[in-house]
C-alpha cells in the first residue's frame, strides 16, 4: 500500500474516532505521559500489505471492530458460574455482580445439558455438580431472582438442549414483567461443535439444525439484540486441538450456520449480526493474540465475499474469550492464578468483547467463593492498572504478531478446503454444513484432534513441553486447598421440589402443550411458540426432551479405534 493510500485511511479512521464515544478514563501510562489512541506507520511511508492489517474498526477488522478500540468500551466481565440448585447460584450471581461483574454466564449441570430432569434415573449422582440445576421455568425464576434480564446481559452454555433452556428464560424474563424484544445476551445452541468435541447432544444432526433454524428466525424477527447462537471453539480447543484446528473449525461451523440462516430465506444481514463466537485462550501468548486477529479477518473475508454480506455489522466476529481450563493443573494450584493472568491478557490484546477468568482451583473442583474473586479480580487488575485499555490493537505492526496472524489464516484456509472437499453436491443448507456433517460421519474431525492431542501429551511426557510444577520445578511449599463441595442433599431437595412443582401444575394443560409442540415438529412449523407454550404450562425440561427424542431418535456416534 501506497503512502497515499495509507494517509487516506488514518484520516478515515480519525474521523471515525472523532464521532465515536469514548470513556471518561485517564489514557496516559503510570509515568503520566500521554498516549495515542491508535498507532500505525509512519507518516508519508509506503507499507506493503498493510491493507491486510488496515485500520482499527475497519474492513477486514484485523485490528479490531471499532476505531476506538476499549476507549469507547471495554470487555465485558463475564464469570461463568452454577453450582448446586438455582437458590444457590443465584446467591453467586449477586456476589459477581456485587464485585464488579458485568455480565452473567450460567454453567449447568449435566443433566440439564443431556436434556434430562433432576428425578431421571440417569442424573442420578450429578444434580449440581458442575453447574447449576435447572428443570423448569420455576428454577429459572429463582436463578435470577432479584437481578433485572432487562438490564444485565446473560450468555447460557448449553447446546443440545438449548431451545427449551431458552424458552424458560424467555419466560423468566416474562414473570419479571421484562419485553423478551429487550432481551440481551448469548444462547450457545452450537450443536456442531458437539458433534465435534463436546459429545453432548440429543438427536441426529438434522433435528437440531431445524431447532437452531427456528430459533433464528425467532430472535431474528422478535428479539434483535439477543444473540442466539455462540458457535464455540473452546470445547474443540479443550479437546486437545491446535490453535489452527480450534479457529478453522469454529469458524467452518459459523459459516454453516449461516448457510442455514440463508437456507431459510433470511436476510444475511439482519441475521448474522446475532451470531457470536466463543473461543479459548490458551498459553502460548503470541499464537493466541495472532489466532483473534486472524480469525476477525476471515470470517469478515467470508462473509462478505461468499456470503454477500454488506454491512459492518453482518461482517464483524464478536467473541467471548475464557482461559485455557486444559492448562490449569492440581499440582502447585496457585501458579493457576499466573497462567489464567496471562491467557487473559492474549484475550485482551486479541480484541476480546467479553472474557472469563478460570479460578485456581477449577482442575479440583467448582470454584471456591475466595478463588472466584482472584479470578475476577485478575480481570479488573488487568483493566483498571495496566493500560492495556488504552490504545486500539497495540501489537498491531509487530513483524512477530503480523507473521503469525497470517501463518494462522493459511492453515485456517487449508482446513476450510478440506471441510469443502468432502462437501456433497446440491446439499440443501450449503456446500460447508454438508462438509461438515459428512466429517462428523465420517469422524474426521474428531480423529484430527485426537492426534493433535496426542502429539502435545507425547511433548509433555518426553519433556519437551514444559509445564511448571508437573515436569519441570515440582517441589513445592503449597498446602492442600479447600475446595468447594455440592452436598448431595442439594439432589434429594431438587427432586423433591421438582416433584411438588408437577403435583401443584394444570397436568392436561402440559400435555396438549407438549403435543401442540409435536405437531409443530411434523408440520414444520417454527416451534418455538408452542415450546413457549409448553414452558408456560412449567413442562420440564426432560419431558419436553423426552418427547423430541421419541419423535426423532437419538444419535449414536460412528466407533473410531
């Protein structure tokens, strides 16, 4: 690029920072000097292939989403946090948010990500254990009572079954006398990366791609600032996938979820806005910072060349970011608090619109309260003492950072045609969802993380990758900590409570809601009004599973040895 050429987009980029709002905060360094809010080549030089790296809040967004960078607003502090029943994650939920968090994440249980209630013989033993219990609306009530939906935004880890969980909340939302349309946050809904790493599922690929399709029209038209789907790569990197994998992967989903938007006459980009990303962010600092930056650049290329998307807004990648659990270890738990620190810092300087911090004690057990408020304080240390708020993009230039933000989009691309290859020929949704399907048949996908997975703990065992306190420095001082323990009277006290909560509703009521939902699902009608009926009518969660799975069956994955 030309001087001339580079001139012209600092003087684009400056108008845009002139309009923008910007924080009331002090942008100098500790030493009082002052700092400009975005720095690029200098003056009257010419910089080959800076259209690449471009301007803050400019096309391809490589440096970020908008010209102001965290000056108009910084990421949003999201804890990802359940445990025990609704009653008591609630009470954690005011603590986050007493202390200075921004945004709520709800961690559940596993059997309400399997899609089963808290008196299903298989929940047996896991009623709120990694999360928080939720059967019905009634739960939903009680987990956000107290905390205004209008007003505080809430982002729900749930996949498989994702709809109804959203349905309760849309109804919890309701009770509180809070419009659904002003509704704010994220729905995960990302049934491929199940598939993929996470195996949490309910039905066959087909089924829960014609919810998700529902689903998007009904946000699309009726609530536009909630975000239904969080295509993730953090399971997929957590599985033991390389940075590439995670970032090809993830966005590969993205792109066949938008090939079901389209698919289902929607406007790219009324609808395409709604979709966010989840990604993880792990040790090696630099590849993680390149790995952000190249994936905002991608998906803006992709969706604006192969999928006609023409405003901003439809081309921009917004992403949560949460630390490498994977990389937290029991041995010598406080160094812990060191590498979430450092991840977290990468999710920053990569661009990250909302993070969470992993606790010390996660690789033992749910967060203590105490190590929660280290993981949160790590946030605010990072945003309020360290300036790294202050400037857009600040490792933007770097020879280092720029040589691996375009290492990482080349094997990223690779992956893409591989993906494609596979693709089968007039597939209804789009050539990338056959592709993908067909490796999730086919278990591609999951045998190309096993090997990246095996490679790395192959490095671990021989040495070569060192990890403090397991291979290398392993003498310690540290005593045992105390962790937190679900007590397994919170599952007897949920089943019973589930069991007065099905005595005291209309029981007819819910059967023809749930059969009203059936009819939806054979006619192809959108069915999420009548789930919503369904929910009204405090149908659980299992039993509205239950019902899906007869009607569509259930999914076995093919055997990979």
């Amino acid at each position: 690029m030309d001087a001339e050429e580079i001139e012209a987009g600092r003087a684009r980029w400056q108008q845009r920072y002139d309009k923008a709002r910007k924080r009331e905060a002090d942008f100098t360094t500790l030493s009082g000097d002052e700092v400009e809010p975005m720095y690029g080549p200098p003056a009257g030089q010419p910089y080959e292939g800076f259209e690449r790296i471009g301007w803050p809040g400019e096309y391809p967004f490589t440096r970020g989403l908008h010209a102001t960078g965290y000056r108009g607003r910084t990421w949003t502090i999201r804890q990802f946090a359940g445990f025990g029943n609704a009653e008591q994650t609630n009470e954690r939920y005011r603590m986050i948010l007493d202390s200075g968090g921004g945004g709520l994440s709800v961690a559940f249980d596993m059997p309400t990500l399997m899609g089963y209630d808290s008196d299903d013989a298989k929940s047996l033993g896991e009623v709120g254990h990694c999360g928080v219990a939720i059967d019905s609306a009634a739960d939903m009530e009680v987990l956000f009572h107290g905390i205004p939906l209008g007003e505080v935004t809430t982002s729900m880890t749930i996949s498989g079954p994702a709809v109804p969980v959203f349905c309760m909340y849309l109804v919890a939302a309701e009770r509180q006398g809070v419009d659904p349309a002003v509704l704010n946050g994220t729905l995960q809904t990302d049934i491929f990366k199940e598939y993929i790493a996470q195996k949490e599922w309910l039905f066959a690929p087909e089924p829960h791609l014609r919810l998700i399709g529902d689903l998007m029209e009904y946000c699309a038209t009726g609530i536009p600032a909630y975000k239904p789907l969080s295509v993730s790569g953090y399971h997929i990197r957590e599985a033991g996938a390389t940075a590439a994998q995670e970032l090809a992967y993830t966005l590969a989903d993205g792109f066949g979820y938008v090939e079901l938007g389209l698919s289902r006459g929607l406007d790219v980009d009324v609808f395409a806005p709604g979709l966010s990303f989840f990604f993880d962010a792990h040790l090696d600092f630099f590849e993680e910072i390149a790995k952000f930056r190249a994936a905002r650049r991608i998906w803006a290329r992709w969706m604006k060349e192969r999928y006609g998307a023409k405003t901003d807004k439809a081309q921009w990648l917004r992403f949560h970011t949460q630390t490498a659990g994977v990389s937290l270890t029991a041995q010598q738990p406080y160094n812990n608090v060191v590498r979430t620190a450092v991840e977290a810092l990468s999710a920053v300087l990569g661009g990250t619109q909302s993070l969470h911090t992993n606790a010390l004690d996660e690789t033992l057990a749910l967060p203590s309260e105490q190590a929660a408020e280290i993981a949160l304080r790590t946030q605010q240390v990072l945003m309020e003492e360290t300036g790294v708020a202050n400037v857009a993009d600040p490792l933007g230039g770097s020879w280092y950072v720029e040589a691996l933000t375009d290492r990482i989009e080349q094997q990223a691309e690779a992956i893409f045609e591989r993906i494609l290859d596979k693709a089968t020929d007039g597939h209804p949704i789009g050539p990338m969802t056959s592709g993908i399907l067909r490796g999730i048949e086919e278990g591609w996908f999951t045998g190309e993380i096993a090997e990246a997975a095996f490679a790395y703990q192959q490095g671990v065992e021989k040495g070569e990758k060192r990890v403090v306190g397991v291979n290398c420095h392993p003498r310690s001082v540290t005593p045992a900590l105390e962790i937190l323990r679900v007590s397994h009277e919170v599952e007897r006290e949920q089943v019973r409570t589930l069991a007065a909560r099905k005595a005291a509703r209309d029981e007819a009521a819910v059967q023809a809601a749930l059969a009203e939902m059936l009819a939806a699902a054979r006619s192809g009608e959108n069915m999420i009004p009548p789930m919503l009926t369904a929910v009204r009518a405090e149908a659980t969660l299992g039993e509205i599973c239950n019902a899906l799975r007869d009607e569509w069956g259930i999914y076995r994955e093919t055997a990979m040895f």
